[in-house]
C-alpha cells in the first residue's frame, strides 16, 4: 500500500507549459504537487524548445481530488 506521503504520478503532459498550467492550478486548491521530465523525453530538447513531455507528481493523499480538479479543467 501506498503512504499518503509518497509522490504518485498524476499525469503526463506534453510540456513544461503545461505542466505550469496544471501545477498552478493545483496550488491554488492546496495541493502541492512536482514536475519532471519523463523517461522518454531523454531527446525531446533536440525537437522541442520547451523540452518535451513532462511528467506531474502530487501526493498520494491529494490523487484522488487533483484527478478530479484536472478532469474538471478539460
């Protein structure tokens, strides 16, 4: 079982833009959440100048309301 204290993946997004935008809107409902690049951006800066897919972290305790929060945003 997952601790509610360990980073889960929440999502992947196709950049570091959208990561922001998703990240943000998480802060403003309290949920602290991360951004990294996923494994299989390794060469994406060679064709993306905004350095390609990025990969969102949040807690496991807030997974469930930021899924919610980010269906809620599309």
């Amino acid at each position: 079982m997952i601790a509610a204290n360990e980073l889960v993946p929440l999502t992947v997004v196709a950049n570091e833009l959208e990561a922001e935008m998703i990240c943000g809107l998480l802060a403003t409902e309290g949920i602290e959440s991360m951004q990294r690049k996923t494994d299989f951006a390794a060469a994406a800066w060679q064709v993306s100048p905004a350095g390609g897919p990025r990969e969102i972290l949040v807690y496991a305790g807030d997974l469930e309301t930021a899924r919610e929060l980010i269906a809620d945003a599309q």
